[in-house]
C-alpha cells in the first residue's frame, strides 16, 4: 500500500498529539490537535485554515454545552448533592446492603446525565466515608463507584454518551444506520457497556475481598442517621431543577417510542425542538435561569470545557487525517491483523493501552470510534455496534487507574487511616490490566457472543 505525504504527517501529527496527551495533563491537546491539523492540511494537504476550522463538529459541541450547563446548575444549586443524600439513606443503616445502594446510586446519578467524572465526584466522597465507617477497603468502595460510573457513562443523556452518539451519528450513513435508528443504537451501546462494566467491577469487588466484607457484615446495623445525616428538604427550586431532569428524560425517551412517532409526525414544531438532547437541555435551562432556579454564572464555571474543547480538536484533526488518507492508512494496519471476530479483541486493547495514559473520551474515543466504517470494509464485515462497543468499552475499563480522573478522585477521598501509597499501587495494577482483561471482556462478548 502506497501512503502519500499527506496521510504519513498526519498520522505523525495524531501520535504526537497522543504522547502529549500521556505525558503532559497541563497542555490542552484539543487546541493542539486544531494546530497540528491546519499546518498538516496547510502545507501537505492543501486545505486554507478555513476549510479546515470548517471540520469543527458544532452540532456536538453544542450537544455538550447545553447538557453540562443543565446539570451544572443542578450540581451548584445542591439538588444532586442532595439526591445523593436522600439516596444512602435507602440501605437504613444495613451495611451489608451499602455495596448495593452505593453501586446502584451511582449508576442512576451517571446515567440521568453529569456523566461519569460529575457522577463520580459527586459519590465518592460520600462513598469513601461510608467505606471508613464501615471497615470496607478503600480499594473495594472504589471499583464499586467507579465501575458504576463508567458503566452508566454511555448513557444518551452523559457527555461520554453524546460524544460516542454524535461521532456514530456523523459516520452512520457509512455504516448503514438511519437516523430513525440512531436513538435504540444509543441504548444498545449504553447497556453494553453497563454488562460489561458490571461483570469486570462487581465481579472484581466479590473475587477481591468484597464477599467476605457482606458475609462478616450480615445482621449489623448502624445509626442511618450517623453513617449519613439527614439533608434539607429539597427547597422550591431544588424541586423544579429535578422536574427539569425528568423532563429531560422524558423527551429524549418519548420520541424514540413507536407509539409516539405519530404524535410527534404530526407535531412537527415539538419534533424541531426535541430534535437532539442539547436542543431540550438548552430550553430547560432557560426556565431555570428565569425562575432564579439556577446560577448561570456557577453553571458555567464548573462545565467540563477542557474535556468539551479536547474531543472537538481532536475531531477536527482526525477529520483532517480523513482527507488526507491517514485514518485508511491505520485502519489496514488494524484490519491486516484482525478478522470480524477478533477485530473485537485490538478494538478493546489498543484504545485500553493508550486509555491508561491518555483521556478516554476526549483522545481515544474521537481517535478509533471513526475507523470503524473502514474497518467494516477492510476485514469484510463484522458488527459494527459490536466494533464501537468495543472501543468505548476497552478505553474506560482502563478508568479505575490512579492515573485517571475517576481513581484520583477516590483516592483523593480515601479515610485516612488508607495506606494510600499501597491503595494508589493496588489501583494502578488493576487499571493497567483491564487494558488485557477488557480485551478478552470484548472479544468474548462482542467477537463469540455477538452481544
């Protein structure tokens, strides 16, 4: 195979931008990738600035400001921290049920829409000093919330899940998916990812100590009242912040509905309007800005615009790679290695390897989830849901590692009486290899099982 000038730089280009993403935390490689990209289509490319700011994926963008602004709100004005409360308190003081309560907490909270980090910052400080309480291992608690976090972040309502919608979104006429199929496709990859995220992460809490804790457990309580105090009542525009939510649930779901496809053919203003989940999160948030329910200036300070501004430059660049026939070129390196099977296997493990050192969503998934038209064509088939599964699933399976956000984020809430030196090498060894485990996890679930 002949690779022009043009295909080699930038395939050059996306690796550096890669290394940096690994090595340096402080540089923002989504403004990077945007100016590696200009030069690559400048000088080999012959594509002006224009043209290539041009590949800018606006309608994701968009997606993503308007759902993390919603719930930014619902994060600074305290009604998530609030239904976090409520939510512990369910297990009324049965310790041996907090694993349970807390896995399944995290997962509703994830999945509703902060996402996984959002998910994750909000549990874990209330998770770890549960787990102190409680004599549960740091370690345990952590692949409890983290587990549950990633599973849920594919969710259609999650930044993770509207980064991996909109980039299948874009690629889906190349894979024969319509866009009346778009919204059960979502779906489909969420539960994927939360089967194979609760087989590795519950499985690893029972097999590493986890079953022990609930059968040494069994028959104890404490005070609910002193393992997790009592919030405020929800206040008025706590209230409306939650309806908000649900509405927002409710108008992402009610389209998809066979039985509400004609009421919304026939309502084509609300079909305009509920055309993505954006467009809604846009609309709710407004009502809560006018009813003095949300802090538009707290809102937007606490977005996640580093992760938002990474997956659109590195779109930008790997669109870049498109035109100038690199991302075909790593797509035959990837095919003459695999068959439709086990294409599953190097889909969970590349991404899974780079994952460990580099952002999931906002390097890995724009990376790899836009090969996958071409590797359809290059192994001569295979499921192309089962391919993005794949990837999503290997790059953050990867996430319980010290080295992510997600395993900082618990250790940072650890009890202090945790060795967190041996707790940070505990959790760097079991992040480091689900990058193999999530392989295997994928090829057998998605390759044999065909999941």
């Amino acid at each position: 195979m002949e690779i022009s000038i043009a295909a080699i730089m930038s395939m050059v280009a996306l690796v550096i931008v890669v290394i940096i993403s690994c090595v340096n935390e402080d540089l923002n490689v989504g403004f990077l990738s945007i100016g590696f990209a200009i030069i690559v289509g400048g000088i080999w490319g012959g594509l002006t600035g224009a043209k290539v700011m041009g590949s800018f994926p606006l309608s994701l963008f968009m997606i993503l400001v308007g759902v993390t602004f919603l719930f930014g709100m619902a994060q600074t004005n305290g009604t998530m921290e609030k239904l976090t409360s409520y939510s512990v308190r369910l297990c009324k003081g049965n310790t041996a049920l907090i694993p349970l309560i807390v896995y399944l907490l995290t997962t509703f909270v994830t999945t509703i829409g902060p996402g996984n980090i959002a998910g994750c910052a909000l549990m874990a400080p209330v998770a770890m000093a549960i787990a102190a309480r409680v004599g549960m291992p740091a370690f345990l608690m952590t692949l409890i919330v983290v587990g549950a976090a990633n599973g849920a972040a594919f969710s259609p309502f999650a930044p993770t899940g509207i980064i991996s919608n909109g980039i299948i979104a874009k690629m889906a006429p190349g894979l024969g998916i319509s866009p009346d199929q778009l919204n059960s496709l979502a779906w489909k990859i969420h539960f994927n990812s939360e089967l194979a995220q609760g087989l590795v992460n519950i499985g690893g809490f029972f097999v590493l100590g986890g079953w022990a804790w609930i059968q040494k457990q069994r028959g104890t309580s404490l005070d609910i009242d002193e393992l997790a105090p009592k919030p405020e009542p929800f206040n008025k525009h706590q209230w409306l912040t939650l309806a908000m939510v649900f509405v927002l649930i409710l108008m992402v779901v009610l389209p998809g509905l066979p039985a509400m496809k004609g009421f919304f053919k026939a309502n084509v203003w609300l079909a305009n309007m509920l055309s993505n989940v954006g467009s809604v999160a846009f609309v709710l948030s407004g009502i809560l800005m006018l009813t003095g329910s949300g802090d538009s200036k707290a809102a937007v300070k606490v977005m996640p615009w580093g992760v938002i501004m990474m997956v659109c430059g590195v779109s930008v660049l790997i669109d870049v790679m498109d035109q100038a026939g690199g991302l075909k070129a790593m797509v035959k390196m990837i095919g003459a290695i695999s068959n439709p099977i086990s294409i599953n296997f190097w889909l969970g493990l590349i991404p899974g390897i780079i994952s460990a050192y580099s952002s999931s969503s906002g390097v890995v998934m724009p990376m790899f989830l836009p090969m996958v038209p071409g590797l359809v064509q290059e192994i001569g088939g295979g499921n192309p849901v089962a391919m993005i599964s794949s990837i999503n699933i290997g790059s953050h399976l990867v996430d319980t590692s010290p080295l992510s956000t997600l395993g900082a984020l618990c250790i940072a809430c650890a009890g202090e009486h945790e060795d967190k030196a041996k707790l940070f090498r505990n959790l760097l060894i079991w992040g480091l290899s689900m990058s193999v485990v999530g392989a295997i996890v994928c090829y057998i679930f998605f390759g044999l099982l065909g999941f």
